[in-house]
C-alpha cells in the first residue's frame, strides 16, 4: 500500500470528545486542498474519535474519501461498562454497567447515534477481532450494522490486527472502491 500517514495524539491524558475533535479537526484543516484523498482512521477510542471528526464535517464539504474504524464501541459508556463490569462476578455485572453508563453520558462518543449518518454519506469500514478483550467484538458487528458498513472481521485481540496477513489485502480492496 502506497500512502502518507499523519498521526494525531489528543491533548492531555484523557480527552472530553470536544477537545479530541477539535485537535483532529485542527490537524484535517492544515492538510492541503484534497480532501478527496484523505481516509480518516481511528482505533479504539481514536474510532469513537475518527467518527465525530467526519461526523462534524457533513455540513462543511470537505469530506474525506473514507473512514476505517479498528476495535470500534458503540459509545463510550457501553465500553466502559464492559471494561468495568467484567471484572466483577457476573451477578452484579448488570448493576455495575447501568451505573457506569449513567456516569459515563456526558463523555459521549456515541458512534451508534452517528454511524448511519456518515455511512450514508461516505464509504466506511469497520475492522474488528473476535478475539477483542477490550471493546468486544459484538460492539462492533452492531455499529456496522447499525451504519450499514461493511465489516472485516479478523481472529485478533484488540491491539493486533495490524499484523494480520490479510490486512493489507482488505484494506487495498478498501482503497479501490473509493477510487471508483
């Protein structure tokens, strides 16, 4: 795969969403004129991320050629209380993730809400490893679903599909559909 890469790391230690999109929205506004050429991508929180940053731009016309999501969640708070709740014997599990999603509101990325909107809008793919221990897999077959997008699914954890020998191929076929 030929292309150029550009890394954003959020400010501080724990971004609200405001500030994480507006650092992406700073870094996709400084590129040149081509909008068209750019694929916006975004694992894990960067997902949550990736997705209000193209979902912000709808109404300004600079759209980019296409959005990937790796280990993708529904909102922050379904993760949260996956992370938190199992730990925890499974009779409390339910308890402890009601309390953590109340808590956990404010702090948005809800890319259920979002997802339909931008997959109607531009072509998206959503990678994700059944193997996943810390966003699980279902979070991510349910958000492709919900937007409608495709989804590769890989025998990876959380961190390492990266080094799945089938990626460079899906993401070429990826890369070719936005081409057409």
């Amino acid at each position: 795969l030929v292309c150029d890469v550009i890394a954003i790391e959020y400010s501080g230690s724990w971004p609200s969403e405001a500030s994480a999109v507006a650092d992406a929205l700073a870094a996709l506004h400084a590129l040149p004129e081509r909008p068209a050429e750019v694929i916006v991508w975004g694992h894990s929180l960067g997902a949550g991320i990736a997705l209000s940053t193209v979902s912000a731009l709808l109404g300004d016309g600079r759209l980019p050629a296409g959005l990937v999501l790796e280990s993708p969640f529904l909102s922050l708070a379904d993760a949260a209380a996956h992370i938190v709740a199992g730990r925890l014997p499974r009779g409390v599990q339910g308890v402890i993730r009601g309390l953590v999603a109340l808590n956990f509101h404010s702090q948005c990325f809800n890319n259920a809400e979002k997802i339909r909107a931008v997959g109607n809008r531009l072509p998206a793919l959503v990678l994700h490893g059944t193997e996943d221990p810390t966003i699980p897999y279902e979070q991510g077959k349910r958000l492709a679903s919900i937007g409608d997008v495709p989804l590769e699914t890989f025998q990876r954890g959380h961190d390492d599909i990266v080094d799945d020998p089938r990626l460079p191929k899906v993401l070429q076929a990826f890369f070719d559909r936005l081409r057409k």
